[in-house]
C-alpha cells in the first residue's frame, strides 16, 4: 500500500473484462497500463512496486492453469 494512502480503494487497479492470458501469453502491456492508469484518477495511488504486483498476477494465472488442467485430468479418468 501507498504510504501516503488511509484506505485501502486508494490505491487500486480496475480490471474490467480484460484478459489477463490470451493464447498462453500473459498480456503484460494491458496489465501494466492498468496498474499505471489507477494513478490518474482522483485520490488514487499507482502503485509503488508494479513488478511485485505483476508477479503475484502471474503467478495467479499459472496457478489457475495448473488447477485447470488437474480438473480436466480428472474427468479423462
């Protein structure tokens, strides 16, 4: 969180139908444009460590490939 922030809406990225992966790509210039977009708007913060942010979203979607792919294994068997 943003030090100079007091809630926690204050510093926050909006991702409204966006695809985070598309064709197993990750889309790295949509979510990075996203997170620095949430800096403009009125009492907003960007935030302070993108890469950390971006990280953590990547290994969110591996995590739902993975378990995805486990589901589909299940019901081949």
């Amino acid at each position: 969180m943003h030090p100079d922030a007091v809630e926690s809406w204050q510093e926050g990225a909006s991702f409204v139908s966006t695809f985070l992966v598309r064709d197993g790509e990750f889309n790295l210039p949509e979510v990075t444009r996203i997170f620095e977009a949430a800096g403009s708007y009125s009492d907003c913060l960007a935030s302070r460590q993108l890469d950390i942010n971006i990280s953590d979203l990547k290994a969110q979607c591996s995590a739902c490939a993975v378990g995805s792919a486990q589901i589909e294994e299940l019901f081949e068997e």
